[in-house]
C-alpha cells in the first residue's frame, strides 16, 4: 500500500517524523525517551491506530535525541529497530562511555536553552538493532525507502530517501536555525560531512526534512554554501574546550 502522508511531530529537542500507510507506520529516527508517551499517543489518539502499527523505527545515528526512544518503543509495540551496519558500538569503551556522558549533557544543555522541562534522557549506551542496513538498501517492509549513507556528524549517519515523491529525511545532517542553515555539532569527520552535503545535493530532493528545523526545499546554492562553510577540521567537545582553554570562543549551536 502507498504511503498517506509524512506526519513531523514536535519532539522534546527535535522534530520526529512519521511515515504512516494504511496498514504501517515507520518512525524515521528513533527520538528522545521523553518522546515515547508522546509517539504512541499520537499513533492511538490522533490516528486511531493500535500501537503495534508500528513497525519499524530507523536509529540514525546513536545520539540521545535519535537512539533514545527506540529500545522504549520496541518494548512498547514490537517494532524492528533498524540502523547501520557498524562492527563496532559508537559508545564503545571507556572514551565511549565518557562521550555518551557528554551527549546526555549537551542533550540537556539544549533543552534548558530551549526552555524545556526537565526530563529523564536516559537510554541504553548500546543500541541492539533487529536489522542492519547499507548504502543503497531499503527499508524492509517500506521498500520505497532507500538507506543513504551520510556520515560526518558521526561516522554512522543515515539519511532515508522515498524514492516515489524524492524527499530526503537527514537527521542532523543540516540544521535549520531561525532563517539559515548551519552544521550541526559535533562534525566529528569533516572530509565526510562534505561528501554526504554533496550525496544529497546531487539527489535534487524534493524537500528535506530536518531532525532540527522542518521539512521545506533546500536548493543547491544553499548546498554550496552548507560546503563552502563546513568545518575543515573535527569540530567536537574536546576541540571547543582546547580551543576556549586558548582564548578562543566557540558558541555550540545546536545538537
């Protein structure tokens, strides 16, 4: 069955997006764990659908605002978590477990800026995906979505791209800040950031839709200049504190 509409929820720190059919349901990126009770109202309340109608939820990457729901909503419904095929966790080892730490922090950190209430963020620091996927392959079940791999704010991104009507959802890929785009923070490989702007550019999507923004037409000067301005070196945590620690100041933007 086609697909009845692309639904963006407003999420605790980011926007979360729905790709809801007659009989299926697809969450695009895996949200907050605040944002669980919220999904599943909307799904029972709104849609008048059992809960189980969800089947799958992509994690596109392993940060607090789109792994931290996923294990919650598999409990929850019995969906299938999808997300890429990496040998290794993201949160691997004792850096790993610091750099999950800071994550919840800045997760935090972003939801006082934007004057939320408190809420728990906790999740499991390794994500156990029922499916993995590639460049190239598409989502089962919703195989008129196809896996892109995009990374550079990680070394795991994926974007989703629906093939029939060309919109792209690309996670933290650009963020959308009041009237301009930016990157997102961190940018952990930048030569990869740039290369994954190019991807989607070259797809000529449609609309893009953003985990921080919305959905909306981004056309290719906007691209070029999203390159032109991308960080030429590693823009993470460890590099702002060295660059404050030398009088240097970095404003982090968003998460």
């Amino acid at each position: 069955m086609s697909l009845c509409e692309i639904v963006r929820l407003e999420g605790y720190i980011q926007s979360s997006y729905l790709a809801v059919y007659p009989d299926k349901i697809m969450l695009l990126d895996g949200c907050c764990r605040a944002d669980v009770p919220m999904v599943l109202d909307y799904i029972k309340s709104t849609l008048k659908r059992p809960a189980t109608d969800l089947k799958v939820v992509v994690v596109t990457h392993m940060h607090p605002d789109h792994a931290g729901g996923a294990s919650a909503l598999r409990k929850a419904t019995g969906c299938l978590i999808v997300s890429a095929d990496k040998p290794k966790p993201w949160y691997a080892g004792i850096s790993g477990k610091a750099m999950y730490l800071t994550d919840i922090a800045l997760a935090h950190y972003v939801a006082r800026r934007t004057q939320r209430p408190y809420a728990n963020l906790w999740y499991p620091i390794h994500l156990r995906p029922d499916i993995t996927v590639k460049e190239g392959d598409c989502i089962p079940s919703f195989e008129e979505w196809q896996v892109l791999e995009t990374p550079g704010h990680t070394d795991r991104d994926l974007s989703l791209f629906h093939l029939s009507t060309r919109q792209v959802y690309t996670a933290d890929l650009i963020i959308k800040l009041r009237h301009k785009f930016v990157a997102p923070f961190p940018v952990h490989y930048p030569k990869a950031y740039v290369q994954s702007l190019q991807k989607i550019k070259d797809l000529r999507p449609s609309n893009v839709m953003m985990a921080h923004g919305c959905e909306l037409p981004i056309d290719a000067a906007t691209f070029d200049m999203l390159i032109a301005q991308a960080p030429k070196k590693p823009r993470t945590i460890t590099d702002t504190i060295k660059h404050k620690l030398k009088g240097g100041k970095t404003k982090v933007k968003d998460y």
